[in-house]
C-alpha cells in the first residue's frame, strides 16, 4: 500500500484555489473545491504546462499555456474523452494536506 505523504498545510489552499507542489518526484497540483481537497498531476499532458499555476472554477481546472481543461476529481479532459490526467487520493490529517499515489501500487488512479 503506497504511504501517505504530507503535501501542505490546509490553509495555504483556501477555497476556489489550486496550487503546485512536488511529492515524491512527481509535480502535484493540489486544488481546494468547496473545501474538499483534490489532487491531479501537476504537468500538462499537452507540452508540460504547470497544472498547479492554473486557474480553477469550480471543479475545472484551466491550464496556463494553452488552455487545456481538466476536471479535477475525475482527470477527465474538458473536451476529449481520449485524454485523462491522473488523479490522487487526498485526506486532512489535523491541519495537514496528504496526498497518496495510488498508481504506483495498481490501484485506481
Ligand atoms: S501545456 Fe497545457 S494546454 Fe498546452
């Protein structure tokens, strides 16, 4: 079972925002909807594009490059159901953010 590894503090992610962090070697982008923490890799299947320096609204995520859209819970592309960016489990712990990537151990991403 992959560990669980803290990615922030709650309260550097309000509501209605996202921001970029690297766990493990992997680039996070960790968004605050409604106060419910979710987290999707943080480089743009399109050209690398900084997912966690986009903007949110609501649960879709807009990158800052080209403007690529994703769903935040799901992964899902905005437009193309070919395109899936891989999501993470994201629990609170007191006052800290962890993050799980369940892809490194089969389980569902
Ligand atoms: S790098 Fe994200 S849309 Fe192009």
């Amino acid at each position: 079972m992959a560990e669980w590894i803290p990615i922030a503090r709650a309260d550097e992610c309000p509501p209605g925002t996202i921001l970029e962090r690297v766990v493990a070697d992997r680039v996070v982008a960790l968004a605050n909807v409604a106060g419910v923490f979710h987290a999707i890799d943080g480089l743009c299947p399109h050209q690398g594009g900084p997912l966690g320096a986009g903007r949110l609204c609501g649960t879709t995520l807009t990158c800052p490059w080209h403007g690529w859209q994703f769903d935040v819970v799901t992964g899902r592309h905005g437009v193309s159901p070919m395109v899936r960016q891989p999501v993470h489990e994201v629990r609170e712990r007191g006052s800290v953010v962890e993050v799980r990537f369940c892809d490194q151990t089969g389980g569902a991403s």
